[in-house]
C-alpha cells in the first residue's frame, strides 16, 4: 500500500487501483500504462515536477501523450520561469521514484497544477506511487486532495 492509496483511503473518496507488470525497457512509463490497462491516453496523466525560478518546486499534471508547457507553469505560479525540476530534488521532495510519483501522498505538499483537459474527463489516471499502479478516481477529488486548480499546461 503506498501512500498515495492511503490518502484516497483516508479521505474516503471513491477511487480503484489499477496494477499492471512494468516493462522497465519502455521509455514512456505514462503511455504504457494507457496501452496496458486499454484505456485512452487523454485520461491516463503523468505527474510531472517543475522548479520555479524562485526555487519552488511544482507539481504539473498532464495527459500522457502531451508534452507540458512549462511557460504556463509559470504563468499560473506568478513566477518568471519555469524549468524540469532535478530528478533527485523530486525524488526528496515527493518520496516516489521518477516514473512513480503520484501526485497523492508526497512527502512534502508542492503546489499542483492539472491540465484543464481533465475536466472533460469523468474519471482520470494517475500515478498511485510505483511504476505499474496506477489510481483511478474523479479529477474533482484529485484537486480536492491536493489544494490544485485545473490550468490548461499542454504544449500546443
């Protein structure tokens, strides 16, 4: 059980879980998860961590067939710039592991952007915390959990 499982779990929202076996060999673990469960990657997201010029770090929600804008990340964060945060500055920051880092659960609560595409969607993926599990549950509820708010983030 991950902690991403355990916050969705505490605060008694309607959720369901998903495992599939991992191919480490793939280069994207987002679209793999869309192939393997059989689902469209419009409501598959990969969670994604930016660092604002200022030093914040951000988390940044997206369809996994996209590609995020990150001018909008800093636009939405009243910062300047926006960039890809270090891997190891995500991993200390979350607890999760790149390519498992949920958006739910994290060690340290970041400021969450979802890509606005979600709203179109009843229910939504994302990553429950290690590579090949993911979490099913209403965008609603995700922004509820996380203190997030819907921004379009999708590079056009």
């Amino acid at each position: 059980m991950t902690p991403a499982i355990k916050t969705a779990e505490k605060a008694k929202i309607d959720f369901s879980v998903h495992q599939y076996e991992h191919d480490s060999s793939v280069a994207s673990f987002g679209l793999e998860a869309s192939e393997k469960l059989g689902v469209s990657a419009a409501t598959v997201f990969k969670t994604l961590v930016a660092s604002l010029d200022n030093g914040e770090l951000v988390v940044a929600i997206i369809p996994v067939d996209r590609k995020l804008n990150l001018k909008a990340v800093a636009k939405a964060s009243k910062a300047k710039k926006a960039k890809m945060a270090e891997p190891l500055d995500v991993e200390r920051s979350t607890g999760y592991v790149l390519g498992g880092v949920s958006p739910l659960g994290q060690k340290k609560r970041l400021k969450t952007l979802l890509d606005d595409s979600a709203k179109a969607q009843s229910t939504i993926y994302v990553s429950a915390g290690r590579r090949g599990l993911e979490i099913e549950l209403q965008p609603s509820d995700l922004l509820s959990l996380t203190n997030g708010q819907f921004v379009p983030l999708k590079a056009e």
